[in-house]
C-alpha cells in the first residue's frame, strides 16, 4: 500500500485537471506521429499585465533549463516536433536553444506554429527542417529589436537625417534633438545585431531547411532578405501568413492537408491556451511524457511524469 508521502507525491505530479487533460492529447498526437513533441508556450497574450511590470514573456536564458528537462531521456531517434507560441525574445538566448536542440535531435526537427511564432519565434522556426502552420497561423519578421526600437529603424532614421543635411545643412538644427535620444554607440550596435540575425539564420536554412540543396544559399539569402529587412515588412508586429511564408520559399507543411493531425495539434494547442488562461502559468515547456517545466507567478516548478 503507497505511504502518505507516496500518495501526496503522486497527486502533485498529476498536476491540475488542465494538466491531465493536456497531457492526454499529447499524448495522443505522439501516438499519431510517433515523434516526439515538446511545447513551448508563452502567456504573452493572456498575462501582459505580468509583461508590464517587467516579467520576462519571451524566450531568455532560463528556459533553456526547461528544455534539458523535458529533453532528458526522450528518445532522440524519434526526432521532434516543437511547438512555438511565442512573441520572441533574446536573440543570444535564441541562438543557444537552437545550438542545443540540434545537438540533440539533428535536423530531425518540424516546427509547429499552431497560432503565432513571431520574431525569435520564427527565428528558432527557420532552424528547423520545415514549419507545419495552418492557415490561422502566423511567423513575423526577424529584424532585431534593441530595446524595443528597431535596428533598422535607428538606421533608416540616421541615413535620411545625413541625407536631408547634406542637401539643406540648416536642417541640422532640426535634425539635431532629434537624433540626441540615441546613444553615441547606438548606431555600430544596431548595425552588428543585423549582421548577427541575418547570417545565423541563413545558416540555419543552408544546414537545415535547405540542407544538401544546390541554391540553398540563395533561397536563403531570400527569406533573410524579406523578413529582416524593416522595408519590406514595414512593422517588426507584421504578422506572416503560411502562403505568404510558402511563397517566400519556407518549407511549409499545412495542417489542412492532414485532418487528423489537424485535429490533434489543434486540440494540444487549445489545451495550452487554457492552460494559460485559467491558471498562474505564464510559460511552459513540456513533453509527451508528462515532464514540464512551468513559470507562474514568480515561481517555477518541474513536474515529473
């Protein structure tokens, strides 16, 4: 018979009853493929007040502890779906979660936008060997973003005052407490974090969506050229549709061409929402296997399966 301790244990890695239900249907879904599946979700949508008062929403360092946990004994043969439902986040932090995953899957890795991966999101979306949307479903543009301006803006901004001096020079004068809101290193700043986008993820697309591909340097150039540049998309919130990212050259897999996994990525993802929603959760990484790692309310905790 199980002690008290036993008992009480086991109740809390049974977690709430939105735990249950969630971690039912990714179950079933892992059934259906055979893959492995990890979520990894923000409450950007559901908890902004949390962002105003200047809780982190977006990927950063600390989720990375979140994926070794939920990666931790997976059968990596298996590959790996991972769902994005992000706004973005760090760029560095960006790039060591892609390093790791593929350290431990390879190229064996589908991205699941079911909703919206936006910014670092689709960063991490375009590492991967190709992205199942729906046509509900949106990436965005992938121009860095320095303390919530716009790299390509500070630049666009700074090469039209150049321009509009050296044609009128008592233009300055208008030009100059206008440009003072920047710091003296801002621009050199702004002009590394492009180049820094901008060649990691066309090396991803040359290792991995196009990986083996005779253009796959050119059909990488592309889709770093669309989504990074601010001209193009106009706002870095620009939100990109699967046949907008279909055209743009992405390997994109649509979820209407499958009604069954349909049904099962959807159901998984209207679980997370609930999640998130209807309790403290505010970020959550979590497996097939029931192992998840969850942010809420100024604490984390590690469920064990």
């Amino acid at each position: 018979m199980p002690t008290w301790n036993t008992l009480l244990n086991e109740t809390k890695a049974s977690g709430s009853t939105h735990d249950v239900i969630r971690r039912k249907y990714l179950k079933k879904l892992f059934n259906y493929t055979g893959r492995n599946v990890i979520l990894y979700y923000s409450g950007w949508l559901q908890k902004s007040l949390l962002a105003r008062k200047g809780v982190m929403l977006g990927l950063d360092d600390g989720d990375k502890n979140g994926f070794m946990s939920v990666v931790h004994k997976l059968d990596r043969s298996k590959g790996l779906d991972l769902f994005l439902h992000t706004p973005g986040g760090s760029m560095a932090a960006t790039e060591s979660l892609v390093d790791y995953l593929r350290s431990m899957f390879g190229n064996d890795i589908r991205a699941v936008v079911p909703q919206i991966a936006l910014s670092a999101g689709t960063m991490v979306a375009l590492s991967c060997r190709e992205i199942i949307m729906g046509k509900h479903s949106s990436l965005g543009p992938i121009d860095p973003q320095i303390g919530a301006i716009s790299a390509h803006g500070v630049i666009e901004e700074f090469d039209t005052a150049r321009q509009e001096v050296a044609k009128v020079p008592i233009l300055a004068n208008i030009w100059a407490p206008i440009l003072a809101k920047y710091h003296p290193t801002l621009v050199g700043d702004c002009q590394k974090a492009i180049k820094w986008s901008e060649d990691m993820v066309k090396e991803w697309l040359v290792t991995g969506m196009f990986d083996g591909e005779p253009d796959a340097s050119a059909k990488a150039d592309r889709i770093v050229e669309e989504l990074g540049s601010h001209v193009m998309t106009k706002s870095h919130d620009r939100h990109i549709s699967m046949r907008q990212a279909s055209e743009l050259g992405i390997k994109v897999t649509a979820l209407e061409d499958d009604p069954k996994l349909q049904e099962s990525m959807l159901t998984v993802h209207h679980a997370c929402i609930q999640t998130l929603s209807a309790t403290p959760a505010y970020k959550m990484v979590e497996n097939q296997v029931g192992i998840g790692f969850f942010l809420s309310a100024g604490a984390f905790q590690i469920q064990p399966a």
